[in-house]
C-alpha cells in the first residue's frame, strides 16, 4: 500500500547545517519522514518550492524536459525503502509502449516531482520501519492574532512597563 506524502520543507540540522528534507503523511496519522540530503538537492528543492526559473535549466528541470521530448510522462514517485542509512526512491513512468520504474535517490526524486507537479508517496512498510508521529505546529489565524492583541491590550496597566 502507498501513503501519499505532503512536502513540508527542507530544515538544516543543527550544529551540522546539513540539509533534512521534511515529508509528512497527506492524511491519516501524519507521520514524518525526515531524509538526510545534500546541498545541492536541497538548493534545488528549495528553488522549485520558491518557483525560481534558473537562466539555464538545472538537472532536475532537464529531467522533466527530457521526459516531455521523448513522450514520456512522470506519474508519481515513491520512496521504496532504507537500508541502513541510505533511502531509495523510484520515478514512475508511462510511455506510448509500457510503464518503467527507475530507481533514484529520494532528494531526486522530489526534487523532479515538484517540477512535474506529480504526487509523493512512500511505502507503508517504510513509514512503519522509520515514520515519526511529530505534533503539528499550529499557525494562528489573523483572528487568533487579533484576538491575543485585543486580550493584551485590554489587560495592561501601566505598571507593566516599570522596571
């Protein structure tokens, strides 16, 4: 069974700064998949995320060229599996004469998979070997934000501003 995968982002690792590329389940319980990737895959992530159009086409937007020339079309791609450290990922594509999977490093693969705006998944076996369930973070409405500055407002005195 395949788990559909939202991309939250990439974060850098602290004190290391190296680069974790952050999936989440699209539903269920919302588990995380954090994969230790490179710089440059996260830069390219980074800049499909952004929406930046390089002068020249990097490698991955070469990827989704090249598919488009040969009459190829990226469905989806998955991420298969780790062993030890290492994940696997697969594109999965159709052609006029049949499907292919190509296996691929997980950073790759999204990184394609944001420029051909085809959906993520992983496998269930892989989010139940290394899923983390991590709370959401809760982003405040701008009533929420309003509704705490009018409860501020309303309880000052000024002697909270004494020191």
């Amino acid at each position: 069974m395949l788990i559909e995968l939202d991309l939250e982002g990439v974060r850098l690792e602290m004190p290391t700064n190296t680069p974790i590329l952050m999936l989440r389940e699209s539903s269920g319980r919302r588990r995380m998949l954090p994969i230790y990737i490179g710089g440059p895959e996260a830069s390219s992530i980074h800049f499909a995320l952004e929406g930046v159009t390089p002068e020249r086409p990097l490698t991955h937007d070469l990827f989704v060229s090249l598919f488009t020339s040969i009459d190829v079309e990226l469905e989806s791609i998955v991420i298969t599996e780790v062993v030890g450290n290492t994940y696997f990922a697969e594109l999965h594509l159709r052609g006029s004469d049949k499907e292919r999977v190509i296996s691929c490093r997980p950073s790759d693969a999204v990184a394609i998979a944001l420029r051909a705006g085809v959906p993520m998944f992983a496998t269930e076996a892989i989010m139940d070997e290394v899923g983390k369930v991590v709370a959401e973070a809760h982003v405040d409405t701008e009533e929420e934000i309003l509704d705490e500055f009018r409860d501020f407002i309303d309880n000052i005195r000024p002697e909270d501003f004494q020191g």
